[in-house]
C-alpha cells in the first residue's frame, strides 16, 4: 500500500488535462465524402493503368484507321509494278540509317544488302518516293493496306458488341426471368447453333451468297451471342428472386418492366465486360477465315489476308508481315487490357480494401 501511496503522490496533473476536447488537437478519424457509383467506377479505372494504356493503344489505331489510309498518296488497291517489293523507307528515319529502304537480301552467294530506291543512273525515279511499310509484290503500299484492313478488324469489334448487347443480352435477359419451359426451349436451341462450327456455318454462307464481308459478319452475328447469352441468363437467375424485384412486382411492374428497368440496370456492368472480352475472339475469327481464304474479296484486304498474303513472301521479304501482324497483336491486347480494366472497376469484389 506504501509503494502505491507514493506513485499517487508522485503523479502531477498538467494545466491542460482538464480542457475541452474541441480545443485540443485530437487524432480525429478522416470522414471521406460519398461519391457517384460512376465517379466511383472511373477512379478506379483510372488506376488501373494497363487498362489506360490499353484504351489509348485503341484510341490511336482507330484514329489511324480513320485517317491512314488518306495520310499518303496512295491507295489500298493502286498497284504499281515497278515498285515491286521496296522495302520500309521514312524520310526522318533514313538520315539515321533507319528504314532508309534498305533490305537484306539472303543469296546463292550469300547475304548482300539492297536497296532499290537507289540507282546510281537515276533511271527509276524512286529517290524521291516513300514508303512507310514498303509495298507488296504488285506494288501496293502496304501502310494504306495495313490500316484499311484495320478498319475491317474494328468493324468486326463493333459487330460484335452490337450482337452481344442487343441479341444475346435480351435473349439471356428472357430466358432467365421465366424460365421454366421457355427457358428450356431457348437454351436447347442456343446449344444446337453452337454445336455447328463457325467454319461450317461461313462455308456454307459462302455457297449461298457471294464472299465478302457482309457474309463474315452474318457469320459472326449467327453464333457470336450465345457466350453473352448465358451470362446474361446466370446474372439474371441470381437477381431474379432478389427483394427489390418482389417489391417492383408488388407495385404493379410488368415483367418487361422488371427485366429491363430493374434488373439489367444491376447487371450492366458485367455484360459491358463480357462484350469486351469477346472483342478480340471475333477479331481472331475474322483473321483467322481471312487467312484460310474465307475473308473479304480481292483487292479489299483485312488483317488475316494482308497476313496470308505476307506469308508466302515471308522468306525472301520478311518486312511484308511485320505490320499487319504488329497491328492486329496491339489490337487485340489492348482490348484485352480494356477488358480487365473494366472488370476491376465495375466489379466490387475486385477492390482493395
């Protein structure tokens, strides 16, 4: 009791123990301000940096696509034989010793660098003439080339995402809310159409109609919604039984109403990352029947039949494949990070905490 007797007398209290609490500087807990769910959305895609990245690679191709192919004087289908196979030639870049339309030509007698741009008896007239990406072997300019045939590739995107949100969303959106026998019914059907393949289904397109890109894109919009579809339908089966949705019934709400005033408002976000995800697959698609000889008519040119088309000259003239294949890889990576992108910002689950 001693001990603790004399710890009481040694404590002393200080002037300033028995202020307010308003007038001492208190550690107080920070109290952020709520902000919109969209506000909410965008910083953290913003954070996301991959996904910028990825949304600027986009905004860039889509604006060469736009304005490449009137960039230079040349167009997509103008063939100049003599100026068959010149390799990349850009006017900065070949002070450096860059693209100054040089190529290493391997021989009989061994490898020997060439360029045709040069001649000594300047008798080609091609020391004043530029070519970006070079040009093919009928003398076509391959930068002209290369972005048209994007055009085609963002097109094809574009198909898609009309396909996935206007046919395979409602179709799922439907399908889910009644279920029962119509569910049954549309799914039965949605799963024959996607036991046909794709390439079966252009084949036969191809005899009845004339090959061209409005057949791809019949194609692509006959089987490309089945994967949105049934997400859609999965979103809608979770939600369907929610109180909310009760609530809406209760008051009188139609089941249009209710489908798409109350549920696909929820569920919008998910369906906007599904459709980006499937960018790249009909991208692939595209390319992929463009480069077996399915793809859109002579002269018009995609990426896969640029691609196609390179590859026969890809041993003797290498350059020819590089851009169309750079450009259709950025493309589809960028729309992958987009993607991501996306997910981690409308996906709560997905935040840190």
């Amino acid at each position: 009791m001693s001990s603790r007797r004399e710890k009481e007398e040694d404590y002393v209290f200080l002037p300033d123990d028995f202020l307010p609490a308003e007038n001492r500087n208190l550690g107080m807990d920070q109290v952020y301000p709520a902000q919109p769910y969209w506000k909410d959305v965008l910083t953290a895609f913003y954070k996301n940096k991959g996904a910028v990245v990825g949304l600027f690679a986009i905004l860039i191709i889509v604006g060469l696509a736009v304005l490449g192919p009137h960039m230079n004087g040349y167009t997509y289908d103008g063939q100049i034989i003599t100026h068959q196979n010149l390799a990349p030639r850009i006017p900065v870049l070949e002070r450096w010793g860059v693209f100054d339309g040089s190529e290493r030509m391997v021989t009989s007698t061994g490898v020997t660098v060439v360029n045709k741009y040069v001649d000594p008896n300047k008798t080609t007239g091609l020391e004043d003439t530029y070519y970006w990406f070079g040009t093919d072997v009928l003398g076509r300019d391959i930068f002209t080339r290369t972005f048209m045939g994007t055009r085609i590739s963002l097109y094809i995107a574009l198909v898609a995402v009309i396909v996935d949100l206007c046919f395979g969303m409602s179709y799922g959106l439907v399908s889910g809310y009644f279920g029962g026998m119509v569910d049954n019914g549309m799914q039965r059907f949605a799963e024959i159409l996607n036991g046909i393949p794709t390439l079966v289904i252009v084949t036969l397109l191809m005899l009845v109609l004339k090959p061209g890109l409005s057949t791809i894109t019949l194609a692509l919009a006959i089987t490309g919604w089945i994967g949105m579809n049934r997400i859609a339908r999965a979103q809608v089966l979770k939600l369907k039984e929610q109180e909310f949705v009760l609530a809406s019934k209760t008051l009188g709400a139609g089941d249009f109403y209710v489908i798409f005033k109350e549920i696909l408002p929820n569920i919008f976000g998910q369906l906007i990352i599904m459709s980006m995800f499937s960018i790249p697959n009909a991208i692939f698609t595209e390319a992929f029947l463009a480069f077996i000889g399915l793809g859109v008519p002579a002269p018009l040119a995609s990426l896969g039949s640029l691609i196609s088309d390179s590859f026969k000259s890809f041993t003797t003239h290498p350059y020819m494949i590089i851009s169309p294949v750079f450009v259709l890889a950025v493309i589809m990576l960028s729309f992958n990070m987009l993607a991501d992108g996306l997910r981690d910002a409308f996906d709560p689950k997905m935040k840190e905490l």
